[in-house]
C-alpha cells in the first residue's frame, strides 16, 4: 500500500462568493436530493392510476417499474462516481436532470406498456437520481473534511425524508389531472429545479481545506482518522477495508429495508393492520412517523459521528437497531408497540447513509470520493434482494409471519456493530498511522518537486 502522503493546505476558493460558499453547495445539494426522493417514495402514488391504465396486467409487474428503478439507481452508480470524479460535478449533473426529468415526461406521455415504464421511469430516471445522489453526497463529503458526517448526514436526509414535502401536492395533482399527466408535470418541474441546482456546484479547487482546519493536526484526535491520500478506485477495491465496509452495509441495510419494502404484510402478520393509532390508520401514520425518524437519523447521528468516531457511532447505533429489529418479532397485537418501535427501528437505521458515506471518503480520501462510494452503496441494491423479494418469498413459505426475516437482520446487524469497533476500527488505523510522516510542529511544508507531484499521481492519483 503506498504511504505518500499530499499535505491538504488552505487555499482560498476562486469560484466567487456562491459556488465558492460551501454552505450553498449544502443546500444545492439538499435540494436536488430532495427532488429525487419523490422517484423512490412517491412511486407508490401513481400505481392505483397505472393498474387503471393497464387492464388485466397482474399487479406484479407493476410493482416491478419500483424495482427496475432501485436497480438503475444503485447499480451504475460506481460509473457515474467515475466519471464525476473525472468531468465534473456540474457535467454529470446536468446529466442527471436531464435523465429525471425525461424518465418522468416520457413515461407520463408515451408510455403504453408496463415494460415501458421499466425503460422510462426504471432506467432513465434510475440512473439520473443515481447520478444526482453520488454527486450530492461526495459533494458534501468534499467540502467538509471538518464536519463530514454532519454535512453528509443533511444531504442524505434530503433524500431520507424530502418526500415528506411533496407527497400531497403530487398526491393532489394526480387526483385531478391523472396519474400520466401528473408524472409529466412534475417530470418537468424536478428535471429544471435540478438543472439549476447543477449549474450551482461546483467541486472545491484542488487542496482546498476549510480556513484553520489543518489536517495533519486532526490525526491527535482518535475519534475520527482520514487518509491523506486519495486511491482510485481500483486501488480502493484492492484493499480489505473496502470488502468489510460493503459487507457491514448489507449487514445493517438489511432491516430498514425489510419494513420498507413490506410494512403493510408486516403489520397484517402482527395482527395490527387494521388498527388505528390517535384516529389515523395505522400503516400511513407508522410510514410518515418513520420518514421524519429516518431522515432524523441520518442528520443526528452523522453528526454525533464528527465527535464520537465513525466507528463507535456504527457500534452504537448498529448494536441498538439489533435489539430494536429483534423486538418486532414480539410485538404481535400491539398498535402502540408497532408505531413506536418502527419508529425506533428507523432513527437507528437511517444513519447508515451519512456514515458510510463520510467513512469512505476518511478512509479511501476525498478526491474519489464519488466512485468509491458509489461501489459501496451498491450493497444497498444487494441487500434489497433480500429485503424485498427474499423476505417476502420466506414469509410466504411460513404462512405470512416474518420473525425467520427479522431474526436474520438482527443477528447481521449485531455482527456489523462488532465489526465496525473490532475489526474496522484498527485496520483503518492501522494503515492510515503509516500514511502519516513525522514532521515537527515548526517545520515548514515544502512545496513538492514536479518529480515528487508525478510519484504521487502515479500511486495515489491525487491532483
């Protein structure tokens, strides 16, 4: 493993006062990441339209547009990383609008077929909102090398809990213009507010650092080590750290994604669907309650991980949602119970999107942070396998009741909470002590020859 290491200095931003403001490029990137939740939590609004538009087509095949666009969303994204780490932020950006709002407009003006949407809302959308997810989320972890947790845990709340803002006025423009004409509409809408937010970021200038943050001086803090140098991702893959972070994020992805992909069978499994909890139905009340709790999670304990570590915070948070995931096997006629503990089950669960996200770019650095991450986070589509079509399938074969599916996910849980304090933990540490030369606090930093820069693009492919 190469041990050069570039000094991460402060230089002033030459992009002006806007796209040089780091907490624009945040809120740019809140916002897009806001527009491409509605692709994943507003799909089920449209659906009672689409089995209207297309008589005798089983049900299946319909919910089966959701899992062609979870796919296209996770898969391609270690490609689109790639190439935003190699063009630029705002080049695949604008790509990715373009792609959201096309997937929606096409789908709400041609498409004729279920195997229609598969191609327009699954394919095109799912890599534009790929696209925009892995551009927003390394945006983030790029510009707050001081607060990468907090940063990330923000943006990826966007996503977590955006829908939340416009699932009635997309549910309301579906009920008087049709669910063809509303999916156009919005398309449209989506597609320009993205394209704005694109032409907005912009990655930091080379060996840029926030002012007074020195990173040498961070490495005297244990809670949180960064690498200092940048690996491509074909180094990143060469590396044990990356195979346990893939596999720890299918281990604790595992049950938030089980309640997503089935809440409904699993509150007629426990006996509770048909309840009402303070007047409302128990299922939407549970399903909004677990959306704020969810993007709570992710702002709240990526944060809490700027301080804690990343690892205590996973050993933490992982080690609760164990427990948590395991109680819902024993909560079988209680409404009170099923709300609340979903709710838990969720604040301990969405976290996985912030401190994943920020612990591959401090463990694999920041420069590739796009393509790096975007191979992680394809453990996610992996884990959803499992999750939903898995979890169902061994349900059906116990007569409906998903304890076996919970059981599974509270013990991998477990095992990444272990993981990330015992085994993760020294390893980063381990290869990162060696990355860090000693150099007296009064030595001045010498600018590297043109020899020295080469060596190290050629080992680590830092700019």
């Amino acid at each position: 493993m190469a041990t050069n290491v570039t000094s991460f200095v402060h230089t002033e931003p030459t992009l002006g006062k806007i796209a040089g403001n780091r907490w624009i490029q945040l809120v740019c990137g809140i916002v897009a990441m806001i527009l491409i939740s509605n692709y994943q939590y507003a799909f089920t609004l449209f659906t009672p339209g689409m089995k209207l538009s297309f008589p005798g087509v089983p049900y299946a095949k319909i919910a089966a547009v959701f899992s062609a666009f979870i796919l296209f969303e996770t898969w391609p994204m270690p490609v689109a990383g790639y190439f935003v780490d190699k063009l630029g932020i705002r080049k695949l950006m604008t790509v990715g609008a373009v792609c959201i709002a096309l997937g929606w407009v096409l789908g709400g003006t041609i498409a004729k077929s279920p195997f229609d949407l598969y191609l327009y809302y699954g394919v095109i959308a799912g890599t534009g909102a790929g696209i925009i997810y892995i551009s927003c989320v390394a945006n983030a972890v790029k510009w707050f090398p001081d607060k990468r947790g907090l940063a990330v845990g923000l943006t990826a709340a966007g996503f977590g809990g955006g829908a939340a803002l416009t699932v009635i006025p997309i549910a309301s423009t579906i009920h008087s213009m049709g669910w063809a004409k509303a999916m156009a509409v919005w398309g449209i809408a989506q597609g320009a507010i993205a394209l704005v937010a694109a032409l907005m970021l912009h990655h930091p200038p080379a060996g840029w650092a926030p002012a007074g943050w020195d990173q040498r001086a961070k490495q005297v803090h244990k809670a949180v080590a960064q690498s200092k140098i940048n690996l491509k991702w074909n180094q990143t893959l060469g590396t044990p750290e990356f195979y346990l972070l893939y596999a720890m994020f299918f281990f604790a992805c595992a049950g938030g994604l089980i309640a997503t992909a089935n809440l409904s069978q699993i509150a007629k499994s426990l006996h509770v669907s048909d309840a009402k909890v303070w007047g409302l139905a128990i299922v939407p009340l549970t399903v909004t309650l677990t959306s704020i709790c969810n993007a709570l999670s992710r702002i709240l304990w990526g944060s809490v991980s700027d301080r804690l570590g990343r690892e205590n915070t996973m050993f933490l948070t992982f080690g609760i949602e164990a427990i948590l995931v395991f109680l819902v096997t024993k909560i079988a006629g209680s409404p009170i119970a099923f709300v609340m503990l979903f709710s838990f089950v969720f604040l301990f669960w969405g976290e996985i999107y912030s401190l994943f996200s920020a612990t591959t770019g401090d463990v694999f650095g920041p420069k590739n942070a796009s393509a790096n991450y975007g191979m992680v986070y394809t453990a996610k589509g992996l884990a959803s396998v499992f999750a939903g079509f898995g979890a169902a399938a061994l349900a059906a074969y116990l007569g409906g009741s998903f304890a076996v599916a919970f059981y599974i996910s509270a013990v991998l849980c477990a095992i990444a909470s272990l993981f990330s304090l015992f085994v993760l933990r020294p390893l980063v540490r381990a290869r990162i002590a060696k990355e860090i030369p000693v150099v007296p606090p009064t030595a001045s930093v010498q600018a590297p020859t043109c020899k020295e820069k080469q060596d190290e693009k050629d080992l680590v492919g830092v700019a």
